[in-house]
C-alpha cells in the first residue's frame, strides 16, 4: 500500500515558505502523492494554483486533486486547467473529484447545489472527450489544449463511500477514494467491497483504485492539535462536533500505525494522509513512523 501526504492547506498559519517545505520534503521523501484539498469559504489556498507551485518545486512526486469539487466548476476551464499542469508537471496530476459537502462553498461561486452528483458525472465524461480533442462548441472545430501528458487525461478518482456515488463511479471514474475519521475496518470494507462489485456490475476488467485518507498528529501536543484542528474545520457542523473530534484515533504514533495497518489489511491501494499542523518537521514524523 503506498501513502501519500496532504499539504497542510486547511491549518492556521501557511505561508508561502511553508507550502514550499511540505513541498520539498514530500517530494525528497518516500511519499507516493503530494496532495491539496479544495474549500472556497475557508482560510485556505486554492487548489490548482497551490498544486502549479507543486509543479515547479517539485520533480517526482504525483500532484493529487484530493478533491476538486468539480460541480463547482465549468468543466471545459477546469479541463483546461488540469490538462495545463499535468504538461507543467511532465504527466504527474492524479483527479480526484467529488461533490463535496459545504453548500455555502456552491453558493459563493453561484453554483447549484441541488443536482450535483448527476452533473459530476457528466462533467467528467465531458472533460475526458475534451482531453480527447473534441471541440468544446459548435462555433469551432478547434480543440481546447493543451493536451494532458497522460494519454486521455489523468486518471480519475470518485469521492465516493455510499452506494450511490459508488454505482455512479463504476461508470465514469477509475477508482473510489475516501477519507474516514477512524479507519475502521468495517467502514473501509464496505466501500472498498461495493466498489469491487460495482466496476464488475459495470463491466469493468480492470480493478478500481482504492485510496483511503485520514487526518493525524504526532507531535508532543497531538491529541490538542487535533481537537484545535477540527473544532476549527468542522464548525459548521455546529454542536455535533463535538462528539465526533474525540473519535479521531490518529494523535499518536500507535494510533496512526495502526490506522494504516486497518487500510493495508482491507486492501487499500493507497492512503493519504492529512496534517493537522503545518510544521514541516512533521513529515520526518510520518516518515520515520511508517517506512
């Protein structure tokens, strides 16, 4: 099971020298993706330009959407978008997508939210016909390039845990990713399960990618960080919180350990895991603990 790392984009206090010592050190380390998340009402840095500044200080690591919101999105722009900095990064960009779960995030950039789940999926097939060089109107038969490095485009990921964004997945995507507060095995397993079953209902030869995600904290102070994190990145999920954060097994080296062990015993193809600080000693942290 590979792990990748998030850049720490929903913490307090990441500047410009910062994201570049998540960058340097993930890419110089073992991790298999170098991450960045999407919010819009949110003190944090906007996805694809973060992962452009990913691009040029970095050389080997796979620049992961962990995910776009594409319903948010006109697709031929994020088509566009993405295509650019997969040539940037010589073919690195790994998609993840979803319809996220903030509705003042849609409403800030006049966006629907009703409806979302349909629209992904055709934004998606859309966006790889693009890629494919099918003009993006009537009015021209030019396509909208650059072309991705990657042949038909980056390979795409559904975030997807319930059965419904699962069956849609298996139509469209080349695999599931999720992100889970403790990594329980039976949550993990009845994902990763019906995703299985749902790209053989589908037709599907190849298997699905299968990646998981967490957050988590090693420092001296971890279970505080994490209980600071949270409160701050859940708070609009009001009172119910709190009775959610102290679940978070992920504040210690044990914790973690054996959070990931859950992932690699049900057969996840990669985690990626999130930092609730943006000290970027904490990547020697992680790598030390898991390699």
């Amino acid at each position: 099971m590979k792990i990748g790392l998030n850049l720490p984009v929903m913490a307090p206090g990441l500047d410009r020298d910062t994201i570049y010592a998540w960058c340097r050190g993930i890419d110089e380390g073992p991790f298999s993706s170098l991450a960045v998340g999407e919010r819009i009402n949110f003190p944090n840095p906007e996805i694809t330009v973060t992962l452009s500044a990913a691009a040029a200080w970095t050389s080997r690591v796979p620049l992961f959407y962990n995910v776009l919101v594409l319903p948010m999105h006109p697709e031929a722009r994020a088509a566009k978008q993405i295509a650019t900095l997969d040539v940037l990064s010589k073919g690195r960009v790994v998609l993840g997508v979803g319809v996220g779960a903030r509705e003042d995030d849609y409403a800030a950039v006049g966006a629907p939210w009703d409806g979302r789940l349909g629209r992904l999926e055709r934004q998606v097939i859309r966006m790889r016909r693009l890629w494919a060089g099918e003009p993006a109107t009537d009015a021209t038969t030019a396509p909208i390039e650059p072309r991705p490095v990657q042949p038909g485009g980056p390979k795409i990921l559904m975030g997807a845990l319930f059965p419904r964004a699962i069956t849609r997945a298996a139509h469209f995507a080349d695999g599931i990713l999720g992100f889970s507060f403790t990594l329980a095995v039976e949550e993990l397993s009845y994902a990763f399960e019906g995703a299985r079953a749902a790209w053989a209902a589908a037709g599907r030869r190849e298997k699905p990618r299968l990646v998981t995600g967490c957050w988590f904290a090693l420092g001296a102070q971890g279970r505080a960080q994490m209980d600071d994190y949270l409160g701050r990145y859940l708070s609009f999920l009001g009172p119910s919180a709190a009775g959610m954060i102290p679940l978070v097994p992920t504040t210690d080296a044990q914790g973690l350990r054996d959070a990931v062990q859950r992932a690699r015993d049900v057969g996840a193809d990669e985690i990626v895991l999130a930092p609730t600080t943006t000290d970027p000693a904490e990547i020697k942290r992680v790598e030390d603990l898991l390699f």
